[in-house]
C-alpha cells in the first residue's frame, strides 16, 4: 500500500514539473519590445525559473510604458541599489518584507508620513534626521507610536 502511495506521489511530482515547464514564458513568444528590453538573458532564459521569467516580463512591460525621465530615474535608482553593500541590501529587503506584512491602512499612513517628509525643505528634513538619530531606542518607538496614534486630517476633495 505504502508503495503506490509513493509511486503516486512520484508521479504526480513528475507530472506537475512537466506542466510547470510548459506554463514556461519562452523566449520566442515574448514581444519584439521584450525581447529588446530583456536581451541580455536572451542566451541563458530557458534555463532561467519560471518565476524569474516572469518577473523578467513585467518588468520589461514596465519599462517599455515608461517616459524617458521615468527610465532615467529607474536607471540611476537601479545604479544606486548596485552600489550598496550585500549587508545594506538585505536590511532593505527586510524593512520591505515587514512593511508588505502591514495592513493596508498601515501602509498608506507610512507613505503618507514619507511624502510630508519629502515635501519638507531641505533644511527641516536634516533637523529632523539630526533629532532622530540623537534619540535612544525607546525614544524612537514612543515618536513612533505618538504619529500612529495621532488624529489624521480631514481628506480634502
């Protein structure tokens, strides 16, 4: 009995890795202007995951709907992620990944609270940056849990 239990299993598995490969984006079915944008991988992308394909793919479709100035902002964003330490890198990608586990409504008050800062002059920005960094660790959660629990304006239509 246990036999064809793992026999079945075995099959299966076999079964579903050959659907997968099929799903697979191939490189002959992707658009002129894909092609174009993802042409550096063009000699490797069969032997590329399904999953990289594919988000090879949206970002090509990205790309492709871009103005000018919006590439040239991505490229120099993409120039300064490729200067950052492996150690810089993943401690974005951690903020990221807690920032993705957030509600919704959390989500829109971090980036709510981003863009009054960016709409700051430069000056108060730095003052701001100066008391943070002076702050102990508590200090820090305790300004933290006071912007949480502060009344949100009026929306204005």
């Amino acid at each position: 009995m246990k036999a064809k239990h793992i026999a079945c299993i075995v099959w299966l598995l076999l079964v579903s890795s050959v659907s997968m490969a099929e799903d697979a984006i191939t490189w002959d079915s992707l658009e002129p202007s894909q092609q174009q944008v993802l042409s550096e991988f063009s000699a490797d992308w069969d032997s590329l995951p399904a999953k990289r394909r594919e988000r090879l793919v949206r970002g090509a479709d990205r790309w492709v709907g871009m103005s000018a100035e919006q590439r040239d902002e991505a490229q120099n964003r993409f120039s300064n992620w490729r200067r950052l330490s492996a150690e810089r890198k993943e401690t974005i990608r951690d903020r990221y990944e807690t920032y993705r586990s957030l509600s919704a409504d959390e989500q829109r008050r971090i980036r709510e609270n981003y863009h009054r800062f960016k709409q700051m002059n430069r000056d108060r920005r730095q003052l701001m940056r100066e008391r943070f960094h002076k702050m102990t660790p508590e200090q820090r959660q305790r300004a933290r849990e006071r912007l949480r629990d502060r009344p949100r304006p009026a929306k204005r239509d």
